[in-house]
C-alpha cells in the first residue's frame, strides 16, 4: 500500500506509530511574567522608529480598528443616495475614507515588509519602510485630491469607472 504525505505528515505519523507521547511531553517552561521581567530589567527597550508603525499592541489594535472601520463605513458610504449627500458631507467622509485607507494600507505594508524584506536583506528594511512612507503620502495626497476636487468626490470617481461615458463623448473619442 503507498501513502503520500507530506514531510510533516510523514514524521508526524512515525512519533505516531513509534509509541512516543508528543502532546503531553513535559518541556521546561519560564513563565511570561519571568521573561519580560528578565528582559526589562537588563536594558532600557529601544523605542520604536517613527518609520516602524507595525510595532507593538497599539499598531495591531489600530490597524485592526481601522479595517472595521473600512469595512462598515465603506459600504455605507457607497449606499446613501447621492441626493442626501451634499457636497461638504461628501468631501469630509471622502477625506476621512482616504486618511482611513491610507493608514491601513501603510501599517499593514510595514508588516509585510518586517515580514519579508529581511529575508532578502535586513540592510533594506530601513530603504523599505521609507519606500512606504514615501507611497502613503501619495496615496493621501492623491485620494484627497479626488475626494475634494473631482465631481462626486471618491464615490463620483468609483462610480465613473463601472458607468460608460455618455454617448456624445465616445464619439469624440473615436476621431482620433
């Protein structure tokens, strides 16, 4: 009989069959509150680079804040009639849309670069996050362009890219 597993399957299965206890095996173990202890108490912790937005609870509870936020306010955004959105209510939630996207965006591609980037080399992750910093001050400076000076703000731009353009128009476009 052949059997294809995996690797890990595979040495999983053997401990199996071999007759030895993996799960309740007893290891030595340090307490948490013992190893942060240990840890503060040697050094004084280094404070996190500005650049470094994916460091620490607070950077995980605020990215995870703001993916709720994109994920209930977005589509509600999109589903109030244009008739009761004036021009001022769409500007400011288009403002706020666009800090909230670019600020998701940017700490979730800092953890992608922590992530990855020293993979290749660790000398790059400095180069990387500043690359980021770099693409999110575009992405804000672009999408609040859009949410304050084009006609309909974000929601008048995405609606624009699933709506043909008007008959008259077309046809001024095809003479060239």
């Amino acid at each position: 009989m052949v059997h294809s597993c995996s690797g890990a399957a595979t040495t999983a299965r053997r401990l199996l069959l071999s007759g030895r206890n993996i799960i309740n095996r007893r290891q030595p173990q340090q307490s948490i509150q013992r190893k942060f202890a240990s840890s503060s108490s040697s050094a004084p912790a280094a404070s996190p680079s500005p650049l470094q937005s994916d460091v620490g609870p607070l950077a995980t509870r605020v990215h995870h804040g703001l993916t709720m936020g994109l994920a209930v306010l977005t589509p509600l955004y999109f589903a109030v009639p244009d008739s009761y959105t004036g021009s001022v209510f769409n500007k400011i939630f288009g403002l706020l849309l666009s800090a909230n996207i670019t600020a998701h965006s940017h700490i979730g591609l800092n953890y992608v670069a922590t992530d990855y980037v020293p993979k290749i080399s660790k000398a790059l992750l400095g180069p990387a996050r500043v690359a980021i910093l770099g693409l999110s001050v575009f992405t804000l400076l672009g999408m609040g362009s859009i949410a304050i000076g084009s006609p309909g703000g974000i929601k008048g731009t995405v609606k624009g890219v699933w709506n043909p353009l008007p008959k008259e128009k077309t046809e001024s476009l095809t003479d060239f």
